[in-house]
C-alpha cells in the first residue's frame, strides 16, 4: 500500500457524497490515516459510528478541522459560507481545504475569503451522484469511472493541487483541472439546465388535469420516463446548486427557451425543414456520445 | 394456434414498426395467412424479400391493398392522405383499415375521408420505439409489455375494434381506447413535448463554442446525456409528429414554458422555497412511476 496521502482528513457534511469518500478511504487505507467526520445532527453523526466509516465524529465544525491536513466540504453549497467562517481560524497552517460542490464560482467567493494564509484551497467537483441521500445511501464505487473537475485559483500551490489530483485518482476518478468561471457554463449546460427542465416538465405535468395526469404515468416510457429518472434528486442541494450559479444557469436556460420558441414557430407554421435540421443535430449529438463511449 | 385473425395483411410502409408487425406475424402465424409488404422503394421491398418477412412485395400501394381483409399504414403520418386517396377505390369490402401514427385526429382526418363505406377504419398508437429505422431495425419482441392505443371515431363496428384489440394483444402490447383529441394531448405532455426538448435542448449545446461543446460531449453523464436517448430518432416520423399535433404540442409547450419562466424567475430573485417545491415534486412523480412499476 502508498503511504497515506493525509494524516488527518475532515469531511465536513457525511451525505451521498461525503460519506461515499469516508468508505473509499476506509477500503483503500492509502487518502488518509484518520478519518473525521463532522455533521449538523448528533443523529446522522450516531448512524455515522453505527455504519463505521469515520474514525472520529465530531458535531462542532470548529474541533472538526483541527489539526486535519486535509478539510473537504461536502454540505449544499448553500451552507459553505457559514462553515468557511466558523473554521477558518482553527485550520491547521499548510492544511488543504477542498470541496465536492457543483458550482465553483460561489464556492470560491464563499470559502476563500475565510481561509488564513499558508492554507491551500483546491475547489473540486466529483461529477457522480444517485437520486438518494445521507450517510446510508454512499457507497465506495461511487466515483469509479467519473470525472472529477479541479478549479483552483491562478496562484495555487502546484503541490496542493497535485496531492487532490492523486486523491480522487485513487478514489477512481479521471480529474481535469479547468478555470471555475468556464466550470460553472459547462456544468450549467450539461448539467444544471436539464436537471431544471426535468424538474419543470414534472410540475407541468402534474397541473394537468385528473385524468390526464393519471395517464402521464401510465404512458411515460414514451419519452417522459427519462426525464423523471434526473428529477429525484435531493431538493435541498438542487436548490443550492440553481442560487450559486445563477448566472450562467439563466443565460443556458435563456438560449434553450429562444431556441425552443424558435422550434415553436416552425412547427406553427409548417416549417418542415427546420424541424427535420433539429431532429438531425439531436441524433449527431447522440452519436458524437456513443462514439466517445459517453452514452 | 388460433385461427388466423385475417386472411391478408397489407402493410404500408416496413420500417421499424411494419416490419416488427411482420415478424410477429411471421412468428405466430395466428394474425394473418397472407402478409403483403409495400414500401415507396423496390430497394427496401428487395431488402424485405431477402429478410423473409413478407409472403409478397407490392410496390403499387393500390395493388397491395387488393383482396385485403386488414390494411395497416405504417408510413410517417405526412405521407397518410396521398397514400389513403390512393388506396381508397381499391379496398375489400368488409376490410378493417388501421394504422400504427403518433398523432390521431390528424389521421382521422387524413384517411377518413377517402375510405368507402363498409371498410372499417380503427386508428391505432403502438407506443413503442427504438432509435433505429428501416426493416432490419424491427423485432418480434418490440410491443411486448407496451401500450397500444386505440383511438376509433364514435359508432364504428365494435367487432372491427375488437380484432384490432385482439391483433395488438397476440403481438404482445395491453390495449386501451381513447378518444383521439384525448390522445393528442396526453401524447403531447408525454412524449412529443419531451421529444422537441431534448432535440432543442442538442441544439442549444451544439450552438455553444468549441470548446465547451467538446466539453458537453466528455461531461455529458452529469444529466445532459439522458437527454440525448430520446433525440436520436427517426427525423422525418418526428417532423411529421410534431406537425400532425401540432395544437396540442403548442398548447404544452406553452404551459412548459410558463412554469420555467417561473423557475427563472426563482432563480433570479432567490426564492428558495419555490425551486424546493419544484424539485419535491420532481421526485414525488418519480416515486409515482416506481410505485406503477413504470420507472
């Protein structure tokens, strides 16, 4: 086995994500010698002991990073903020503070102004999920095969941003190191816009009348089906994730809606040839996914 | 095996859908004695010959309806009221008509007025698909498990509707009756409308800079990828779909678009509990469908 990456790793939040590391490092034994994990309630921290994935609980984000190398954020962005400000002076000097959120700009104005100096922040993204939550729901191949996104500042430690490199390496992940501004369009586009229009569609169908909504469920393998499997996500996170990357999630919905008016118009008026150039691009796009084996 | 349902099945147009028709007659032998096959090309007829699915290829649509006791338009519903107008003077006496279109009132409107009186016109939706078109891309197993509805005007014979129930149950598909508008619409919420989303959605991705697009295609597991199962299909079938419905398909996406102005709105201003609310309701449907083993 590799020497252990860390000594002391602290996660602070044990849901989906943070507890699906907490497994991998109990499995691997090579990220960190100790685990800490640290939650909002004693109950979730008990299920936590119960489920033996930390080595140590601790309920105070505080006592929780002190003297961890390595403290990684895995709360709803929405809550990074308030934890920045609560631990930042009790991180231990050259310590490494990461994250597992899914929007990089806001966790960069949230964290970074709290960190001291002569700590390292390497914001990520392990870009893996299921529809379910806590510390039950994780699980260590969870990050097999997945990306995982790095967007550290310009002027970040090389060595700090290679030791996180080798951390979600080792937890399966590919990593690619990518500026936090282009980060938060591509993930808006791939990502936040259809988990949006998946939660729209949801709504719209449900307003229909009695009837009509019985029978939405009845007929949805016909397309809907596979918009409703992106929609059972954690609420809470998702509304996190829409209110940190506003902007860029507001300009992929604002040429997603001008194109679908512009899709509205033909099929209104007859236009034949735009419709069939719009199914074409949507079928080449399908197959540019499966010759890179994305599909 | 049970009698033969009909003596001779025409079946205009051997695509995805016809030719799947024509193997599970082939594989059963109770739904007809006799299978013609007619296609707008000697080319596709050729290839049906070599496939051994039809008893006999008839490029002349008039001549395959000929001594047909079951005529089944399998062709994309634009192509519908040439081929009705055509087919029309030449149908059997007695002959149950029927068709497999995506739209209903549109191919009330397009065949109903050209059949004779004493041919029995019984429309019908098998809602079943794959990416894939031509008459190498049909299967037996297609209908198997999946809806077929069936959409017959007020006052047709009752024993044409039932061997058209009977014909869709020997394939493998559960049978429901509808009125055609009350079709249109629920396939407009259920499968047309997110049809034209996922194409646009392609577009919309397909239309960002280079590099991002690159980016779209590596990242696209994230959710945008779910998208694109559905926007690899049969370009002129959905353009044919999207015009033949298309007061309903406007009506829902209007509604769509509505509810994600809504959520923009959200967004913008910050209202958490409203995108919570959403996002509950994404996966309170989604719980829905796994309840009806429908997910």
């Amino acid at each position: 086995m590799a020497e252990p990456l860390f000594n002391r790793l602290a996660l602070l939040g044990i849901g989906l994500i943070g507890s699906s590391i907490a497994r991998v490092a109990r499995e691997r034994g090579d990220l960190a010698r100790t685990i800490v994990a640290n939650a909002r309630t004693q109950a979730t921290l008990d299920r936590v002991m119960e489920l033996g994935i930390a080595d140590e609980c601790e309920i105070d984000p505080a006592r929780a990073v002190q003297g961890a190398d390595c403290v990684i954020f895995c709360a709803p962005v929405g809550a990074y903020a308030a934890l920045a400000e609560a631990i930042g002076p009790h991180l231990a000097p050259g310590a490494i503070v990461s994250d597992v959120g899914s929007t990089k700009q806001s966790v960069i104005r949230d964290i970074g102004p709290h960190l001291p100096e002569g700590v390292h922040f390497v914001p990520a993204h392990p870009m893996a999920g299921t529809e379910f939550s806590g510390p039950d729901a994780g699980f260590a191949g969870l990050f097999k095969g997945r990306w995982c996104l790095l967007t550290p500042v310009p002027g970040t430690d090389q060595d700090a941003i290679s030791r996180m490199r080798t951390f979600w390496e080792r937890c399966g992940a590919m990593v690619s190191v990518m500026d936090a501004a282009h980060h938060d369009r591509v993930v808006a586009i791939v990502s936040h816009l259809p988990h949006l229009i998946a939660f729209t569609i949801c709504g719209t169908a449900d307003d229909l009348a009695d009837e009509t909504r019985q029978e939405v469920l009845q007929f949805a393998a016909s397309g809907f089906r596979d918009f409703t499997r992106i929609a059972a996500s954690d609420p809470t996170m998702w509304r996190d994730v829409f209110l940190n990357n506003r902007e860029a999630l507001l300009e992929m919905l604002a040429r997603f809606t001008e194109d679908a008016q512009a899709m509205a118009r033909a099929v209104r008026w007859g236009d034949a040839a735009y419709i069939e150039d719009k199914v074409l691009r949507g079928r080449k796009i399908r197959q540019a996914l499966i010759d890179i084996n994305q599909a």
